[in-house]
C-alpha cells in the first residue's frame, strides 16, 4: 500500500499542481476530500499510476472553481495519462434534490491523453467524463455501480461521458450495474 493522504473530511483537496512538467505520481492513496482528491492543471508529461483516490468530492467548498466533486480531476493538461487506479465513492452524498453530480475520473480540456486500466465504482455522478478534450484514449477501464441519475435535473450522466472534443477513442472498457447509460455522447 502507498502513503495516504487524508483530508479528515474538512481540507478541500489532497494534492493540486499547475504548470508541472514530467511528473510521475504512483502508488499513493487520496481520501476524504471535501473537493477532490488529486487534481492536475495545466500540466503537461503527467502520469497518475497506481492511485486509490476515493471517498472525495462530498461537500464542495471551493464554488467559484465550478467542482462538481472528483476523485481525479485533469483540467486543460497534456500528455496525461491516468493508469490502473482505483476511483470509487467520490461525489456528494446528500439526500434529496441534488444538483451536482461528482466524477471518478474527470477530463477536462485536455490533449493527448490516455485513461486506461483503471476502476472507477460507486461514485455518485460518471465514473469517468471526457469533456472538450482532444486525442483521448479511453480503453480496458472497468465501470460499474456508479450512481448517475440527475433526474432532478431531467439528465443522466454516464459511466463513460463523452461531452464534446474530438479524437476520441473509447474501446475495450467493461460497464456493469450502473444506475444510468454505459456510455453517453453528447
């Protein structure tokens, strides 16, 4: 087991990095995050290997941001790959009206990147959003129990999300039990 980040459910994220260059983060574990658990920004040669990031995004603090609550959070980077983590109950847990939904794995704005090998599970939201990103390979994932009815809102998200962007290539990912569609374009 890697070393554990802990937010003790009151900091808001686990580990944040803009404008950071050939970095390799592996074998760690990102919990109880009031936000996120890992997020990368403006970032290019990065790779998340080998990740726990879970219990995260339950109670978003920093609002202006627009968070949703993530588990791994990838915002406008490049050459990013995510590989053979394990993402699950990240997203808010509130009962009744809920107007956001969290993300296992989010991909916003980005170019060049691969997601793959990973297990995204009973989040509250997608297990995984590919979002106006560019060249992204999404492939042997495995999805499954993710919560993604925001009939409240009249939408369902998905446990593959492809929203915008171009080049994307989803194949070879297992999807099981989520409460929603396996894989939404829009």
């Amino acid at each position: 087991d890697g070393v554990i980040f802990d937010g003790q459910r009151t900091m808001t994220f686990g580990f944040w990095c803009t404008d950071c260059q050939s970095l390799v983060i592996e074998n760690l574990v990102f919990r109880n995050y009031t936000d996120f658990g890992i997020g990368i920004n403006e970032s290019t040669q990065i790779t998340l290997r080998g990740l726990e990031v879970y219990d995260n995004g339950f109670e978003v603090q920093l609002k202006k941001w627009e968070l949703e609550g993530y588990g791994i959070l990838v915002d406008m980077a490049s050459e990013v790959t995510v590989v053979d983590c394990d993402t699950c109950r990240n997203g808010p847990r509130t009962t009744g009206k809920r107007s956001m939904l969290g993300t296992g794995i989010n991909i916003y704005g980005c170019t060049d990147c691969e997601v793959s090998s990973n297990r995204s599970y009973d989040n509250i939201g997608g297990g995984l959003l590919v979002e106006d990103s560019q060249r992204v390979l999404v492939e042997n994932n495995e999805l499954y129990a993710n919560d993604l009815d925001a009939t409240d809102d009249e939408w369902w998200d998905g446990a593959i999300w492809v929203d915008g962007g171009s080049d994307i290539t989803v194949r070879n990912n297992t999807i099981r039990d989520n409460l929603g569609p396996g894989i939404q374009i829009s």
